[in-house]
C-alpha cells in the first residue's frame, strides 16, 4: 500500500518518524513534505497530499500539523478525501469503517509517537463496512449534501 504523508513545520517530526516506521512495515511512503523546522503554510502541504490521493499516487494519507485541525481542513477542501482527524485508535478505526476516511490527520503537540503509530495501525487495517454507511459517504461527495 501506498501512503501520502505531509505536514507543516509544527509536524514534520512526526511526520518523518511516522514515514521510517511506514517503510520499515514494508509501506511504500510517498513523503510530501515538509522536511524541517522552517515556518510553512500547512494548507498547501494537505492540498499535495489530498491531490497525491484523488489521482490514485497514493492508497491512503496521513497529514500532521500541531493540532491536526488546520491541515485536515486544507484535505477535506478535495471532494475525493475524506479526512478525519483522529486522537487514539478507537477514532481512527470507526473513521474508516463508518466513514471509509482515506485520509487522517494528527496532532503533532498532542499526539506522541507511540499513539499516532497505534492511531495509523488502526486507520490501516480497518476496512470499509458498507452497508447502511454506504450511503452516508455517497452523501458526503454530494454537491449539496442530500
């Protein structure tokens, strides 16, 4: 599986940590960016990962900012993402089984390394439910919702 991971300034620590663990799981990580310390704009960092995962270049994404709420904004702006922000594995397997997220967003002042790698290993290894979900996320690429 391929996954898409970004992040701003306040994120690219866990981000790349995150990245090392992907890839040493055998995940082929498609690294978006950003790389250091330097301040940067987080909506442009989720508008590379949303795009990387509405083309298909990636299967899955991760997006990391300091609370996570900035950048899950900037990938729910792409009609193809359905990103959740997530603080433990419980949210991060319901948004994949009830909402077939593709996308999840951590908080890199609040969420350390050991509980975004257990948020992540949920989010991947929870598949859609369908069913009666099914047409709830048909409803969330709507133009008007209904």
């Amino acid at each position: 599986m391929t996954i898409a991971l970004a992040a701003d300034h306040a994120g690219f620590a866990l981000k790349d940590a995150l990245a090392d663990w992907l890839r040493a799981e055998g995940h082929e990580v498609l690294d978006l960016g950003t790389n250091g310390p330097e301040s940067v704009d987080y909506p442009r960092f989720g508008s590379l990962l949303a795009e990387a995962v509405a083309d298909g270049r990636a299967t899955r994404g991760i997006a990391v900012c300091g609370s996570g709420i900035g950048i899950s904004i900037s990938v729910n702006r792409n009609p193809a993402c359905r990103c959740a922000l997530v603080n433990e594995p419980l949210s991060a397997a319901l948004a994949r089984e009830h909402n077939d997220a593709n996308v999840i967003a951590l908080g890199a002042r609040l969420t350390g390394i050991d509980l975004a790698k257990a948020c992540v290993t949920a989010f991947l290894s929870t598949d859609f439910a369908g069913g009666r979900h099914q047409r709830r996320v048909d409803l969330l690429s709507a133009p008007t919702g209904a």
